[in-house]
C-alpha cells in the first residue's frame, strides 16, 4: 500500500445573474480566494456587468472567467 491518498476537487461555477436589477453573488473574491487557497476547489465566474463584484476581482483571486 502506498500511503497517498486521492484528493478530489470540487468545481464550483458562479453563473450570471439574469434577473433584472439583481446584483448579488453567491461568492465573493474573498471567500474564493480562501476556497482557492485549500487546494480542494476549483473556481470559474461567468462574466456579468450586473454582478455587484468586478469580473477583475475574481480573476485576480485566481478565478477562471
């Protein structure tokens, strides 16, 4: 027996938000950079205008867009 173990990622996809005059985002750029950090998630951001976070401050958090 070698000992490793297998690790698994979970992806997680923050989508647009296509309701009108709706700004929120179920994640932050913090909160994904601290998930990002546990080397358990992957993390990709569908671009929104609409979003109350920059599409910039997720890719600078390490989020693929």
């Amino acid at each position: 027996m070698s000992g490793t173990t297998a690790t698994t990622t979970t992806h997680l996809w923050l989508r647009e938000e296509t309701k009108p005059m709706e700004h929120r985002a179920a994640l932050s750029p913090e909160v994904c950079k601290k998930l990002l950090a546990t080397g358990n998630f992957e993390i990709t951001v569908e671009e929104s205008k609409e979003r109350i976070f920059a599409d910039a401050e997720y890719t600078a958090v390490g989020c693929r867009l």
